[in-house]
C-alpha cells in the first residue's frame, strides 16, 4: 500500500479548535515533531526537494522555522542563519519591520548572516499573512542574498498569505495546506 509522505505529515499535524482565541482552528506541528516517523518524512520531503538545487545557505523564520531550517541546513551540508524577532540578537542587526492584523512587528539578522550572491532557502513552519516571510526576504535580500524559495508545512490560503509572498515575486512551496474549514486540507501546494 503506497502512502502519499504529503497526506502522511498532514494527518499527524494537530487541530486545536478556538486556539489561541474563539473562531481559530491553530494547526500544531508539535505531533510531527514528537513523532519519529513523521519528523523523518517531513524533513525528506523538504531534502529531496533541494538537495540537487544549487544552494548556500538556509534561513529559518523564529522560531518553529528553527526546528526544521537546521534539520535541513544539517542534511543538505549548509549554513543556518537565524531571522529572529526584534531584540533577540546580539551582534549588528538589520531590520525589517512588517503589518500584522494588530500592529506591526520587526524581524532581523545578524548584517553579517549572508554574503552578496548567497543562494537561500527561507522556511517557515506556516504561511498565514504572509507578512513575516516577505520581510524575511526582503531582509535577507538587503544583505546581497539571493532567495531561491520560500518553504513551509503549512499553508493557510484563506488568509491570503501565499498569495502575498506569489506577489512579492518569491516562489512557495508549502507541503500541505488546510482550509478555514476544518474538514478540508490540500497536499503538495
């Protein structure tokens, strides 16, 4: 019997109903984490992908983009760099500040994370707004890199953030994405 890895990790991600308020279906990763198996086909669906592009570096989105971004950087034979939130770093940062739905927020690198011409893969664990990997990319960008795809688990295209980051000229690539329903998911986006 042949599983498709996709629908595999989409069935171990978790939803949590009116969290972290009414109306909210939150999709936790946690369980793809804690499951050895599922942790494993994630992370190789994401090698496969890349391990024939001819990349430098990857750079994770604080923080679930950590988990994942290093796992990756490790089995591609890369460099990681952070995007933190504001305040986090503590060598010479660049900033790019971005909208959310309640205000504003920053991201930022270390001004000496990339080199001019380095080809990055940025990831994430989700795409909701889109705001935080546009700025991530644009921060990355400022510094001289060359983002070859932006990269998550998740999409959430109700919230019309991959459409977004498609408009900001930034390819995607998200393994699943779940609807605002929570009867409906889609795989390989």
């Amino acid at each position: 019997m042949h599983i498709d890895p996709a629908v595999y990790v989409r069935d171990t991600i978790r939803s949590v109903p009116d969290w972290p308020k009414p109306g909210v279906i939150f999709r936790d990763i946690t369980p793809v984490l804690q499951d050895p198996q599922a942790f494993r086909v994630l992370v190789d669906l994401f090698v496969y992908r890349y391990m024939r592009q001819r990349l430098d570096l990857v750079a994770g989105v604080d923080a679930r983009g950590f988990i994942l971004g290093a796992v990756l950087a490790y089995e591609l034979n890369l460099g990681f760099v952070p995007v933190r939130k504001q305040g986090k770093l503590p060598f010479r940062t660049l900033a790019e500040e971005y909208s959310l739905e309640y205000g504003n927020a920053t991201v930022e690198m270390h001004t000496d994370s990339v080199r001019p011409g380095q080809r990055v893969l940025l990831i994430d664990d989700l795409v909701a707004t889109g705001g935080t990997m546009v700025a991530a990319s644009r921060l990355l960008q400022r510094l001289g890199a060359n983002v070859v795809e932006a990269a998550a688990i998740i999409d959430l295209p109700d919230l019309g953030g991959s459409e977004v980051i498609k408009q900001a000229d930034l390819p995607l690539y998200t393994v699943c994405s779940f609807t605002s329903r929570a009867d409906q998911a889609d795989v390989g986006a």
